[in-house]
C-alpha cells in the first residue's frame, strides 16, 4: 500500500490487488474509451491517471471545471471523474453547466470526494452526477464503477442511437408522405377545370378550399348541347392519394356516361356501374348530378347519397334536394331516381361538399345546415362568385383556429 499526502489536504490511499494487469488487459480489449480527471491536485490527477491507463483507458487531465470544459469542447471525452471542491470552477458549477449543455449532459461524471462529505455528494447526485467515489479507494473499487458507468454510457448511446433512427425514419415517412400528399393535390388540382362555362341565362361559379389532408371532392360543368348543361358535384371516400385516384376515375366515368345520354338517371346508372367495374379499392363516391335546360327553364337531377342541395326560390323559401339513392360504388344494386322540376328566373341553386357543412369551430360546434342558409339568403342578391366566396369566407371564420379535416368545395348556379 502507497499513501500519497499534500498540505491542507486529507491523505489520499491507493491500494493495489493481484491480477491487476491481467484485468487492465481485458479492460484494453473491450474498447478504447477517453476518460477526463479532474482535480486541483496534481497528485491525484497523476495516481488517477496511473490507475486508469493501467485499465486501458486514455486519460486527460484538467485542474478545474473551466479547463475541463475547455478539453471537453475540443475532444470526445467518455466519462469523468472529478473533484468538488477546486478552483474557478468547482465540481457543483461543471455539473450544472455539463446537465444544461444538450451536447454534453450524457456524459456519466463520477464524484471524487473525502468519506466525510456526504451532503456534498448528496449535492453531487442530484445535480447529475452518475456516482461517487472516496478518495480512499482501492483498484478493484475504480475499476469496478468506471466499467458500471461506462457500460451505463454505452447502453445510453445504444438508446439515443436506436432513438435517432426512429426519428430518422419517422422523418423519411414524414417526407414521403407530404410527397404523396403533394402528388394527390396536384391530381386533384389538375382536374379540377378553372374554366367557368358561360351559359346562356345561367350564372355559374364553382370553387374548392382544400384541406391539407387531402380528400376527394370534385366538380364539372359538361355541355350536353345548346341549351343542357349537366353540373356535377361529388366526395370520395378516404384521404390521400387513393381518395386522389378514385376521384379522377369517378370524374372520368361520369363525364363520359353523361355525354353520352342526357337522361341524368341513365348517366349515373351506367357510371356506377363502371366504377363497380373498374374500382377494386372498396371505395365509393356520393354525388349529386343535375341537368339544367337554360331555354325551358327546367331542371332534372339525381342525388346519389350527397349532402341535400338548397335551391333558394326566388320568392325567398328553401327547397332541399335530398339524397334518392345511395352513394355509387358501394354495393351492386342500388335504386336511384331522377327528378324533374320547373325553375324560375331569380332560383339559386347551391350545391356543396361536406367540408362546409360539418366544420367545426373551437367550441366543436358544427356549420351546419342553418349557417349556411343564413348566409345564402344574406348574399344571394350578389353574384355567383360573391355567394360562394361569402360561403367560404362564413365557414373559415366560423371554424377559426381549428384545423380543416376536408375540402370545402362549392358550386353556385343563379337562374337568370
């Protein structure tokens, strides 16, 4: 046994054991680690360094917290060990800026300390201190708490490591995901015709507000002749891309149907037919399809499961077009009618999506149905293009703050 003392300080002992060297060689196996001694004493810092170069460990000394700091910035440092009481910095004020400093509070940092304080190493523990040491200690006891903390440090990195990935990964799906979201808006979009029809006697606006999530609403305007022009409004079930692709197909198949029979009941009929046919994706669409004859003032529709139409009379009364069958794609058979019906010079026909009617606002209060007659009837001496500007304005400012789940798309047809 070897005591080592300096003036004004307690005496340090450091005992050895058999097979120290053999033990420093399997330390020096495992792996290289860089260990920090801190201490106002060079002594110490020279024992301390003797011991854990003996177990296969770089050692670097530093005589305050400040110098450790300053090591610490420049070279990748494992584990410290450190004195409390020193100069400058003392080891409560390296702990406290180690703990505050992102890029180095994982570090573990054991306490070198005399038996008789305690409190200080109390102290020690609950600023981050992994564990403690008295500055009479034998090899077998170093040893014994610079492998637990180191393998501590190891697992820690292990975790922080498996951590990152996650959120590497998370962040990769992240990406992909907004990329398809990206593509989907683009499809809708791209459908989605900026060309408004000018039809004789009619004055006609359509608009969306999409969502961030992606949904499936659509609209057209087909010209079936002279004087028939078929309007079409529908929402396709689910999000994203999908909900992107199953829109532009169900978009495709009724234009089609629809330019090739003007009866509004057969277009729909053979439509759904088609998207039975073409559709693998369980999905489905609700729609509501109308023809309007401009010259006789005359209109026939069908409601495949959407959202009733309020047609505003001119004399100032509510009609609700409601659903006459259920939505398309859903099941084989399904009954839908068409209904005719006489209009008027002064009528305004509304036709929406869901994304208006079920906002909500912070106190999770719908739009609803009543809101949105309110502000027809407020609006309805302004344009096509004021009204649904005005719906839409209505709608955002009632949901406020709160996120928009759906797309807000609407279509206004005045009868001139």
């Amino acid at each position: 046994m070897r005591r080592v003392s300096k003036p004004g300080f307690p005496v340090y002992t450091f005992r050895y054991h058999f097979g120290y060297a053999s033990d420093a060689k399997k330390s020096m196996e495992k792996t290289n680690y860089n260990l920090l001694i801190v201490d106002d004493s060079s002594t110490v810092r020279a024992m301390l360094t003797m011991h854990v170069e003996l177990l296969g460990f770089k050692a670097y000394q530093a005589e305050n917290g400040e110098e450790a700091l300053e090591i610490l910035r420049r070279q990748g440092i494992d584990l410290i060990i450190s004195d409390i009481m020193m100069p400058k910095m003392d080891g409560y004020r390296l702990l406290e800026t180690l703990k505050a400093d992102d890029n180095l509070r994982h570090i573990p940092v054991i306490v070198i300390s005399s038996v008789d304080e305690i409190d200080s190493i109390a102290r020690c523990i609950e600023l981050g201190a992994e564990d403690f040491l008295s500055k009479n200690f034998n090899s077998v006891l170093l040893r014994a708490r610079i492998d637990a903390c180191l393998e501590k440090k190891r697992l820690r990195d292990v975790e922080i490591e498996y951590m990152q990935k996650i959120i590497d990964f998370e962040k990769n799906e992240r990406e992909k995901i907004l990329k398809e979201l990206e593509i989907a808006k683009e499809i809708q979009a791209s459908m989605l015709t900026d060309v408004i029809p000018d039809v004789k006697g009619l004055s006609i606006w359509a608009m969306t507000e999409p969502a961030k999530q992606v949904g499936g609403d659509f609209y057209d305007f087909i010209t079936l002749s002279d004087v028939l022009t078929g309007f079409v409004i529908g929402d396709v079930s689910g999000k994203g891309v999908p909900a992107a692709l199953f829109m532009a197909l169900s978009m495709a198949l009724v234009r089609a149907c629809a330019l090739d029979d003007t009866s509004a009941l057969n277009a729909i009929t053979k439509a759904h037919r088609l998207i039975l046919e073409y559709s693998k994706a369980s999905m489905f669409v609700t729609l509501f399809y109308v023809i309007i004859n401009s010259e006789s003032h005359t209109m026939s529709y069908v409601n495949a499961g959407h959202n009733p139409v309020l047609l505003l009379k001119k004399e100032g009364g509510f009609l609700e077009l409601a659903a006459t069958g259920i939505m398309l794609g859903a099941l084989e058979n399904i009954e839908l009618e068409e209904v005719s019906m006489k209009i008027e010079s002064g009528d305004i026909l509304v036709l929406y999506t869901d994304g208006a009617t079920d906002a909500i606002n912070k106190d999770r209060e719908f739009f609803g149905m009543d809101r949105l007659r309110e502000v027809i009837l407020r609006y309805s001496n302004g344009s096509s293009r004021e009204l649904a500007e005005a719906i839409k304005g209505a709608v955002l400012q009632f949901a406020g703050d709160q996120p928009q789940f759906d797309d807000i798309t609407l279509m206004v047809v005045k009868i001139l």
